[in-house]
C-alpha cells in the first residue's frame, strides 16, 4: 500500500479533483476530520462509517446514501438526513413552560379566580363503596343452620328471581333456632351494618344479634314490618322492598370481636324476646331470608352479592375546590392527569340535584329509595330509582322552560341497566346501556355523552338546540327494550341515580350541586400579567406551544387557549390562538393576519399547536404538519403585557377544556422545529 503524505492539493482554478476511480474505496481513519466547510461537495453514493470518531462538516446526505454507524456531528447545519436517523431538535429551552398535567400547580406568575367552588377528580382520592363481608350471601348449606332446615330456590326473591331460601323450624322444647354465615372477613374495633331480606311464611318473628357480645341484637316483626325490643349500642332499620319483604338491618360497634360481622339471624316467638331466646317450636314455622349482607361502615347500603368470597369495591371521589383555586382535573378511572380545566360560568337550574324523593319532581310509575347507595362524590346520597308493576312509561320529571338546555345525571345499573334522557315536545332523547356505557340510540334534535367515573357510574348527559321543550324526564327501562311504555317493573329492580343537573348551553359542564336553590358555577380566568417587564418575553418575536383540548361539541368557535394582549380592550392581540370549528389560528390584531392550522381538531380530543414568528417570517404547524411561511408579517409592537389563559380578556370565549402544556420560546423556530412539537 503506497501512501502520499502532502499539506495542501491545490489544483488551477476551475479545475475538477477526482480521488480516485468506480469502485475504488476512500478511507477516513478513526479520528481523523473530512472537512469540506468553505466547498460545496458531493460525497459518493454510499458513505461508510466504521467505529470511532469520524465527524461530517456541512455535508448534504442523501437518505440512501448513509450506511453503518452515524458519525459524529460538529453543531453545523447538516441537511438531507432523514428523521429516523438524526431528528429535528431545536436546541434552545423554552423561556416559559408552563407544564401543567405534570406539575399540576400554578406558576406562581399567574393570577387565579373563580368566585365560587367547582368540582373535579384530583387522580388519587378514592372512597370505599359496595362491600359484603358475609359469602354466599344467600343461606345455602355453607351457612351454619341450628334447628332448622334450608331449602333453596324456593321462592321469588326481592329481584324477581328464584332464588330465596325457605327456612323450616325444627320441632323442639325450650330451645333456640338460629341460622349464621360464618364465612366473613375478620376485623374487629370496628363499626358494622349487618343485613338480610326477610319475608314471612307462617312464623313472623326474627332476630339479628353478635356472637359473643351480648347487647347486640334486635328483633323484628314482619307481619307489621315494625322493630321489637332491642338491645343497647345498636341502631336498626326495616324496609318494606315490595311483596311482602323486608329488609331488615343493624349497626353496631364490635367491640373487638373478631365474629361481629357475622350475618346471625334466630327465629323467635315474639318481638319483645330478649336475645337468642329458648321457646318451643313446633316443625312448621318458616320463614323465607335472602340476601345477607355485612358492611365494615356505620350505615347500611344496597345489596352486594356474594359467592365464594367477599367482595369491596371502591371508586373514585368526585372532590371540590374552593373559591380561587385552580382544578387541575384527571379522568377518573384512567387515572390521567387532563391539565388546567378552564370553564365558562354556568349555572343548575334544578334546585335539589342530589334529593330525588323531593317533591319538585314528578313521578310517573316509579318511586325513590333515598340514600341507596355510595355516590360518586364518596357519600350515601345516591338513589334509586324503581319502576312499579304497571306495564307503563316509568320515568321522573321537571318543568323547564324553552332554551338551549343539556341534562346531565350520574347514573348506575341495579337490577336494571337501560336508562333515558329526554326532552319533551319535540321528541329529543338519549338512551344509554349502563352496562357497557354506551349510547344505543338517539331521537330529534339531541345529542349525547356518556362518561365512566368509576364502580359502574357513568355521567350521562342529553343536549338540544331546539326551544320549544317544556318538560326533562328521565326514564327507567326494564330490560333492553328501547320502548319505556312496554315493560312492567317488579316494584324492587331499578337503576342508581345521583347529581342532576340542567344548564342553559349545548354541552355539559362540571358537576354544580344544589340543596335548595340554583346555583352557579363562575367562570376559571388564568391571567398572567407584566410580562413586559421580565426577560423571558420578547414583543415581536417567539414560538408558542399548546397542547389543548376542548370538550365542546364540533361546532364551537372562538374558543381561546391564549390572548397575549395590552389591555383588556382587545386591541392588540398578538397573539390570538384559538379554536374556530376544526382550525386552529393564531391571530395578529395589529398585523390583520390570521394564521391557521388547519381541519385537526375534534371535542373530546387533545392537540398541539405552535406558532412562530419574527420579521418577515411567520408560521404555525398542528399535529406534525407545518404550513406556509407568511412574508408579510411584520412583528412590531411594544405594548403586550397581560396574557390570558384559556379565555378572552378573562371575561369570555373560554376554552371549556383542558391545557396540559403551555411553553413559549424567544425567538422563531424553524419550520422543521414546529412541525417536531406538534407531532412528538
């Protein structure tokens, strides 16, 4: 191999240099530097790499031109490499980021209000909900059965099946009958609600009691459905569900009994006997039970089934910030954090949205089991709503008058899992599946949402444009039969309600509790002011990033995710990003240029955005695709100093969505630095 070892080749001018001929291989050693800076170049087809440190001046590559290792890069422009081997990065940091679904926190830069509370879920909070300790929580052979007999599926039970258990007394002098479940989740210091459905056959007397705590017990009479004599420390209720059932219920504190949540009921002969007490039974009293229930809480709620285990449920809670303090919301069962939410003000116009038992609703063939269930909010004031046996429309009520509305409730399938949200007049309605969450079909002029939260509970919600409604329902439906009027109720099945709420617009908002009168929700305004005096911000120049989304329907406009302004006149605007149908634009008030992204944006679906500019050189991109440079932009102004975070001069056009993150950067990106936010 010769070598020839010379300073500089410096051929007459104009003159072609050829290293060497087709199919000859030219070698750049390890560490060595092929500079071609001050010349323009044009390397061979193929450039090869080998390992060590080989760097690349101001070369233009061909994407089928660059085999084996990618040699370093000196910081020049280097063009022509595709992106899956050396991306666009814009190197400098954004002078503001305002990070919002990470930090979830205010800069503390940034002027916050809201003059009344809202609701939100903060991502983390969660309450217990269903629970039964006791299994099978029908008396079968898994029970302990002392004096008496069981005989299973004997009977209609309160949810119309077959599957109550009759209980036959043995024939017996001065002696006790009792039945227990044993099969319970030990915990002892505690409070319990302990529970059962009860009907009587030809005997009519029953007891719940505690093993091994002597005070505990009650008894009651289910021929009056009355409670008898009780002991100390207990509270009791007794529920007639229809059909001659009962369910009867105690709450006590264990006292550190690790047996307290058994389910222990005895079968006495009257409702003044004391605990467990001896008598004489003859062999054909019976009594028919179904569905035990034990509850590690202080109050009773709806039946939760059992079989082979115990089971306990928890669910997400609803929480509520106070006046002033921003909502940094998250999606309930995914957990996500959404970023900063900005709403508009609305107001409910229903007056008890949580008391659905309150006279101001109407009922039509149905009635209300107060406090059934865990809400979504994390208390005991979830209803239930129960169709009766007449084979009409079972639905509950409230007048309206005429306007844009949307009806919103929390809603829960029991026994039942087909609900519906409807207008009056002009036919408008929703109906959904409570078990699978979906819509299975709309009528008129609605339109609809449904949201999980959690356990089975879902946000429903029915909008109209028309105005000439006078009257809400809501329907519950026995079966999957579309048809409200068609089936009968069995006066115990039903479906789980909480939160109502009607607003004047076209979309649901957050969740407005009532208890006795409207209520309004104020609007969020986010403001960030004097940024003329602090370094970060330039008046002419930058690159702005959001990633947004609105939950408004397709045809919202003039939806604000940032107004950089003077004053609150409006007068400059430079710039205002917002949403108007499914464009993105970024207006320049004083340039009377609007700038768009264009046809990217859905409701219910994040985006992101930038916009870049200086003198002459203007452009946005949306979802990874870049537009066409603007010339004529100009940049000049002096007098920017307030922006405004997800509305219009903090009084309108507001977002009704989520921010996760808001950057700007002091100078103008490149096309290719844009178009990588956007997709990224």
């Amino acid at each position: 191999m010769s070598e020839v070892k010379v300073n500089k080749i410096s051929p007459r001018s104009g003159t072609n240099v050829q290293l060497g001929d087709s199919g000859d291989t030219i070698t750049v050693p390890s560490g060595a530097t092929l500079d071609a800076s001050n010349a323009t170049t044009t390397l061979p087809a193929n450039v090869v790499t080998t390992t060590g440190t080989q760097t690349l001046t101001n070369k233009t590559i061909g994407s089928s031109q660059l085999t084996g290792a990618l040699p370093a890069l000196d910081g020049s422009a280097l063009t022509g490499i595709p992106d899956t081997i050396a991306p666009t990065r814009h190197s400098i940091r954004p002078s503001l980021n305002l990070d919002f679904a990470n930090s979830k926190e205010l800069d503390p830069r940034i002027t916050f209000t809201r003059a009344s509370n809202a609701t939100y879920y903060d991502g983390y909070t969660s309450v217990k909900a269903e629970e039964n300790l006791s299994y099978p929580s029908i008396p079968d052979s898994n029970w302990d059965a002392t004096r008496v007999n069981l005989t299973t599926n004997n009977a209609t039970a309160p949810d119309g099946t077959n599957t109550a258990t009759l209980i036959t007394l043995n024939s017996g002098s001065s002696t006790t009958y009792y039945l227990q479940s044993d099969n319970t989740a030990n915990t002892s210091q505690t409070e319990f609600t302990t529970s059962i459905f009860a009907k009587a056959g030809t005997h009519n007397f029953v007891q719940l009691w505690v093993n091994s705590q002597s005070s505990f017990y009650a008894n009651f009479d289910l021929s009056t459905g009355s409670v008898g004599t009780t002991g100390g420390g207990v509270t009791t209720s007794i529920t007639d569900v229809g059909n001659s059932w009962y369910r009867i219920s105690m709450t006590f504190t264990s006292n550190g009994h690790a047996s307290a949540s058994w389910v222990a009921i005895s079968f006495q002969n009257s409702s003044s006997d004391g605990r467990v007490a001896s008598w004489s039974a003859t062999g054909t009293e019976t009594v028919y039970l179904w569905g035990g229930q034990s509850e590690q809480r202080d109050s009773l709620t709806a039946y939760t089934p059992t079989t082979t285990a115990p089971i306990t449920k928890y669910q997400p809670a609803l929480q509520t910030a106070g006046n002033n303090v921003a909502r940094f919301d998250h999606n309930p069962t995914t957990g996500e954090s959404l970023g900063l939410l900005i709403e508009e003000s609305r107001t409910n116009l229903f007056t008890y949205s949580e008391q659905f038992d309150y006279v101001g609703w109407g009922k039509n063939n149905i009635s209300v089991e107060a406090n059934a269930i865990v809400a979504p909010n994390g208390t005991l004031t979830a209803d239930k709503l129960i169709p009766n046996t007449v084979a009409s429309a079972h639905h509950m009520y409230r007048g309206v008058s005429g306007a844009v509305h949307t009806l919103s409730i929390y809603a829960k399938a029991g026994e039942y899992s087909v609900m519906a949200l409807s207008f009056t007049v002009h036919g408008a309605s929703v109906t959904f599946n409570l078990l699978t969450g979906t819509i299975v079909a709309t009528a008129g002029t609605a339109t609809g949402r449904i949201e999980s939260v959690g356990n089975g509970w879902y946000r429903c919600s029915a909008s109209t444009t028309s105005t000439n409604h006078n009257q809400v329902r809501v329907f519950t439906i026995n079966g999957t039969n579309l048809d409200a009027a068609s089936n009968a109720g069995d006066g115990y099945s039903g479906i789980y309600i909480w939160g109502a709420q009607l607003e004047e617009g076209s979309f649901p908002t957050s969740y407005i509790k009532t208890t006795g009168s409207q209520v309004t929700r104020s609007a969020d305004d986010a403001e960030m002011k004097n940024i003329n005096q602090d370094d970060w911000f330039k008046q002419s120049k930058g690159t702005w990033f959001v990633n947004a989304k609105t939950f408004e329907p397709t045809t919202f406009d003039d939806k604000r995710i940032i107004h950089v302004d003077n004053t609150t006149d409006g007068s400059n605007r430079f710039p205002d990003i917002y949403i108007d149908s499914d464009d993105v634009k970024a207006l320049f008030i004083r340039q009377g240029l609007t700038l768009s992204a264009n046809d990217f944006v859905s409701s219910d679906t994040y985006f992101k955005y930038s916009v870049a500019y200086e003198y002459q050189n203007a452009n946005v991109a949306g979802d990874g695709t870049a537009e066409t440079v603007n010339t004529t932009f100009t940049g000049s102004t002096s007098d920017l100093t307030t922006i405004y975070i997800g509305n219009y001069n903090g009084s309108n056009y507001f977002l009704n969505g989520y921010i996760k993150k808001l950057t700007y950067y002091p100078l103008r990106l490149t096309d290719n630095e844009i178009t990588d936010l956007t997709e990224e």
